[in-house]
C-alpha cells in the first residue's frame, strides 16, 4: 500500500489558521492524503494556545507538532499534556508538560509514528541532543512508519539529522526557518526528506510578519512588537508517499498554495 503523508509548514497567525479553515480539507482531498502533519508554533505569532489548536484539528491536522516558541503561550501546558495528538519538541530538557512522540492509528490499522525534534545549533543550547534522542525513541518505540518534525535553524543540522535517521524512518522534514527549500529528495535508505517546509501564513511578509517592523529591527530603531503581515496568504507543504511494505518513501513533492493577489 502507497499512503500519501501531507506535511504543513509552519502555521503563522489567525490568516494561517484561517487559510487551513478554508484550503486544507480540499487540498487533501485532491491529493488523496491519509495522514497530516501541521507545525503550529506560530499560530499565535509566537506559540499557540488552545483554541488554535482546536481550529488546526478541526481544519484537518491529524497531529500538530510545535518548536522553539512552544511555551510562549503557557496557555497551551495543560494542553499538551491532555491531548495526545499535539506534540513539542522530544528533546526538551527537564520536566516540562506534554510529549514529544507518538503513534497514531493511519489507514487498515497502520501505526504511524511522529516525533517532533528541536535543534541546538543557533537555536536552543539548553535542550538535549536531538541526535540521541532519536536514535533512542526510533529504537525503543514500536510503529509501522515513522515521521519527524525537525525543527532547526541550521540547514546542516537538518541535513546531517536526515543521514543519521536514514533506513529508519520514513520521512523527515525541517521546520522553523518559514522558507521553503528546493531539495526534496530520497535518501539511500528510502528515507523522504526536504530541508524546510517553508510556512502557511501572509505571503508579502518577512517570515509572516510586517515587513516594515522586519526593517526597523535592521535599521536600528527601538524594538517593536511583531505584528502579522496583511494581504494574501500561502500555504507551504511537501507530500510524501511511503511504500508500507516496503517501509521505504518512494516519492517526495513540494503541495503550494498561493491565494490570489
């Protein structure tokens, strides 16, 4: 059996959110999608609370991962630990609420795994390696397929994460930057995988934001509170069909909406 895995890039804002509402179901639907996987850590700029969680499921997210900006809105803590199907970094030091993996159940029974991952390079120091901790959840938990939300800065972090899951995971895509990235590709042991998923939110923007508070920071005037950008949005996602009995990913495609100027 090929089942098609749609991975949504980052969620900006309630025009991200509001885009999902709108375009999601039907973008699955013409794709022939069985299992999605929305990153919703900017859903409300900075961090998500859990009313946006709510309106990303009810747009047709099977899982929402999160990243660096998880516990901006503390709002989402008791959140993640009731929900199982929305997940934060795994390799978060300490104890902090929610999980970081999970199994859920796909088509004839088929049990996916999601794990969701933080980058330490330029980006969270204070978390444990994600490269330990993969390796440790890959072996130890028990699923059919296996997905990871990597969400980094550095792109040779993500790509060096990618070689070392490789011929044990599925599929593996980057998150955090907001930039789509043009490499979609299958690794030699049939692991999926692209660098960024880029992200849903305003297209005339800098990574969703006004882009006029993006050049004030560059131009040295005092700091401001970022604001979500106007206009028309885009969504930002890569496809990818995973042969099951062959546990392998067998093709991998950019999905991008852009919403009429």
């Amino acid at each position: 059996m090929i089942i098609q895995i749609l991975a949504v890039g980052d969620v900006v804002g309630e025009a991200g959110v509001d885009l999902l509402t709108r375009r999601l179901r039907a973008l699955k639907r013409e794709h022939e999608v069985h299992f999605t996987v929305v990153n919703g850590e900017n859903a409300s700029g900075v961090g998500i609370i859990p009313r946006q969680a709510d309106q990303i499921f009810d747009a047709g997210a099977d899982v929402i991962t999160l990243g660096n900006h998880t516990w901006n809105r503390l709002q989402i803590a008791r959140y993640l630990d009731d929900n199982p199907y929305i997940l934060r970094p795994a390799n978060y030091a300490g104890a902090v609420p929610g999980r970081g993996w999970g199994v859920f159940e796909g088509p004839r029974g088929l049990r996916i795994g999601v794990l969701n991952l933080i980058g330490r390079f330029e980006l969270d120091s204070n978390a444990d390696s994600p490269f330990a901790v993969a390796k440790r959840m890959v072996e130890k938990e028990e699923a059919d397929l296996v997905l990871v939300d990597f969400h980094a800065e550095a792109t040779s972090e993500k790509g060096a994460m990618a070689y070392h899951l490789d011929g044990k995971v599925q599929a593996l895509w980057g998150t955090h930057t907001h930039v789509p990235t043009a490499d979609t590709q299958i690794l030699p042991g049939g692991l999926g995988f692209v660098t960024d998923l880029g992200m849903t939110g305003p297209a005339r923007s800098v990574l969703g934001m006004k882009p006029n508070q993006a050049l004030n920071r560059f131009l040295g005037g005092l700091p401001q509170r970022f604001e979500q950008a106007d206009g028309p949005c885009k969504l930002n996602s890569v496809l990818f069909s995973v042969d099951t009995a062959q546990r392998r990913c067998v093709a991998v495609k950019r999905v991008d909406l852009l919403e009429e100027q």
